[in-house]
C-alpha cells in the first residue's frame, strides 16, 4: 500500500466531498489597466515592479508593468477570453485585468497547487465550446473533489514530481537543439569547399495543385505549405527521397525532408544529381532556413522564387565528407526531432503518463450523503 493509499484509508474511508470552487476560494474577474503603467515594459524597475497580466497562459507580463497591485498572495489564475479556461498558479504580488479570473484559496481547505491540479478534472479547460468568455458566475457550475489536507499534499508531491521531470526534458531538448544548430552552421561554414548553384547539382519540380474537396482520403501526405501535411489522400506525385520548400504563405522558404510517396501542392521538389547526397543538400538549405524565410515576396501572400532558389551557392565537398557531414548531423537530427526516438517522444511519453496519474489522483468516490447546492 502506498503513502496516498493509507493516508485516504485512514483519513477519508467513506469518500471525499465534491464542493463548487466559491466554498473553498475567494474568486475575482481582473479589472482594467491601471492608470500608472509602462507599456511593453519588459521586466521590473523599482518605480514600476508589479507585472500585468492579461490571460493565464503566458508568463510575460504582455501589458508591462504597473507601480501597484491586485493581488499580493500566490493564486489561481484562469484565462476568461482567448486561451479560455487555461489556468496556472503564479506567485508574487501583481495585477490581473479583464481577461483573467483569479482565484485566492481558503488555506484552512484547499492548497493553491491541489486547487490547479484538480481544475483539470473539474473540466475548465474544456468550457471553450459555443463560450465567447468566461464569467465568475460560471465557475459556479464546476465542482472539485475535497479531501483532507494531507491527501492534497501528497498528490501534490507526486504530481509535482512528473511535471519536473518533463520541465527537466525539455529544458534539455532546448540545449539539445541549440547545440544542433551551432554544429549545422559551424560544419558548413568551410571556405575551402568548392560552392555551384543548386540548380548544377539539383533539379527542381513544381508541385500539382490539388483541393481536399476533389480528393479522396488515404494515406498520402499532401504537402501544402506548412509544417505539416495539410492533409492525407489515396495517391501520390513524388514517391522516394526528396526536399520541398514550402512556395507561399506564413511557412513560405520551410525546406522539409520526406523519404515516403507523398502529395506536393504549394512547393518545390529538389531532387540531387551530380554526386550531390539528398539527405546532405537538406541539412544545408536548414541552416540557412531563416535567409530562405526572408527571402519571400509579396504584399498579400508571401511567395519565394524557384528560379531565385536554385540560384543559391551550395559548398559541395567529397561524398566521403557530405556523409560523414549526414551521420554527425542525423543523430541531432533523430535525438530533437525524431518521432520514434529522442527526447520529443520522451517528453510525450512522460506528459501522457502525468495526465493518466493526475486523472486517476484527482478521481475520488464520492462521500455519500453530502449535496452541496
């Protein structure tokens, strides 16, 4: 038996009472912009130290910073507009305005951190539906299990535990990538190497057009212009290896890599010639993905050129070099970006597994014969 298990069994045998958030926290709607403010204000002066917060998920003060203050003791903070029913705790004394609740516990019931926990059962996050914005009168309607204070420090503890770990994950996938893309500038950043035009060691193809509407649904990657595929349908235009640069749109100048048939709509499909390595000519054009980002054109949507593309300098070293150059940079690829491997899938793994617990934690028979109206 756990620690939890006997401290429920000793403290709570008959289950835990389910109460409506006002009977355990003072709650608030944010106000407006205080008078006295610095707008964009980065960090605190001493004349103006108290940030101003406009919604629960972002940590910044957006609005800068005020010389006075709201709320002086650690809270629940619950986004009212925008990212609606997200809700964190923040400490220090700050402001709140309209776009935030804010909650204050009855420390004699309920502990801050066990109130933030517990709202991700009570379903706040899931209020968005058909909802403009949220009101304090419709806190109301969510209910929280309640149960002795011991119990909410030991869930706590071990909830707090899963959430390190993940801030440890990722904190170590941030340095992980910074270092990748020092290496990928650093090994590219040889003036010996001979350079030639994309267009002499690759040739490029324009992608179909192509709508979902007119489509069938499969399996097909459509490559559109994002990130990720737009969607999937039941044939292909490329199968094999091939680069794609995004042509328009917010993600225009995005290079991806695919290995597998896929659907090109909005983009150009390098293919290599010339001793020139696929997978090499990739990790190149993302090294320099910011100056092929800046290259777009265009008031409305913004495009880049083909024929500007295959324009662009390449360093063209030995194929001995551009594999060794492909092995080096395919482990920091496959340990920051790999969807099987490396820390992302870790960092899945662990933020599943703290959603599984914290559900099973948080869920509680309920006590009978108390109704709390």
């Amino acid at each position: 038996m756990t620690k939890l298990d006997s401290l429920i069994t000793e403290l709570c045998p008959g289950g835990v009472e389910y109460v409506k958030l006002r009977e355990v926290a003072q709650i608030s709607a944010g106000g407006d912009l205080p008078e006295n403010y610095v707008k964009g204000q980065k960090t605190p002066t001493e004349q103006f130290p108290y940030p101003i917060y406009s919604n629960g998920i972002e940590d910044a003060a957006l609005y800068g910073f005020t010389d006075n203050y709201r709320i002086e003791k650690e809270a629940v903070t619950i986004s009212a507009r925008g990212t609606l029913g997200y809700h964190t705790v923040r400490a220090g004394k700050f402001t709140p305005i309209v776009r935030l609740i804010t909650l204050i516990v009855d420390e004699s019931k309920i502990t801050t951190k066990f109130l933030n926990y517990a709202l991700y059962v009570a379903g706040i996050e899931g209020v968005s539906t058909g909802i403009p914005s949220l009101t304090v009168p419709m806190l109301d309607k969510f209910k929280i299990p309640l149960p002795p204070l011991p119990i909410q420090n030991e869930i706590v503890r071990i909830l707090d535990n899963f959430t390190e770990l993940t801030t440890e994950l990722t904190t170590e996938l941030t340095a992980r990538k910074k270092q990748y893309e020092y290496y990928r500038k650093a090994i590219f950043a040889q003036t010996e190497v001979q350079r030639l035009p994309l267009n002499e060691v690759a040739t490029m193809l324009r992608g179909d057009y192509i709508t979902k509407k007119n489509s069938k649904s499969g399996e097909i990657p459509v490559i559109l212009g994002g990130q990720e595929p737009a969607y999937f349908i039941d044939r292909s235009n490329h199968v094999g290896e091939a680069i794609v640069i995004s042509r328009s749109g917010a993600y225009a100048g995005f290079v991806s890599y695919w290995n597998e048939p896929i659907f090109v709509t909005d983009g150009f499909i390098l293919e290599t010639n010339n001793g020139m390595l696929m997978k090499y000519l990739y990790f190149y054009l993302k090294s320099i993905q910011e100056e092929l980002h800046q290259a777009k054109r265009g008031g409305g949507v913004p495009h880049v050129r083909g024929n500007e593309i295959m324009l662009l300098k390449i360093p063209v070293p030995p194929l001995e070099e551009q594999n060794r150059i492909v092995e080096i940079l395919n482990k920091f690829d496959l340990l920051t970006t790999g969807i099987t491997t490396g820390i992302p899938t870790e960092i899945e793994a662990r933020q599943k597994q703290y959603e599984y617990y914290r559900d099973k934690l948080l869920t509680f028979e309920m006590k009978a014969g108390v109704n709390h109206a």
